[in-house]
C-alpha cells in the first residue's frame, strides 16, 4: 500500500500536508486567501506541491 503524501511549503513557513491532493489543494487555497489575500488556482497549487 502506497501512503503517499502531498505536501505544500508556503513561503511564510506553512507546511500543509494531505493524503489527498482534492484536500491539499483546497487546504492551500483558503491558506493563501485568508492570509496572504492570494487566489490560487488548482494548478497552481500542483506546481507548488511536492
Ligand atoms: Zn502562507
């Protein structure tokens, strides 16, 4: 069984981890909107995830 991880490193020193990446996407979208005022998109958060 695979238990891979996607994980998010923010800029500001957030890390924000999920199983899943539909969980981390959103996870990082509200991070951003609610503290940096930023508007992700889906694949913009892809593109930051490791
Ligand atoms: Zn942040």
């Amino acid at each position: 069984m695979s238990s891979e991880v996607f994980t998010v490193e923010c800029p500001c020193g957030a890390v924000m981890s999920e199983s899943e990446m539909a969980v981390l996407t959103k996870v990082v979208q509200e991070h951003a909107q609610s503290n940096h005022d930023m508007v992700l998109s889906a694949e913009d958060v892809q593109d930051m995830a490791h």
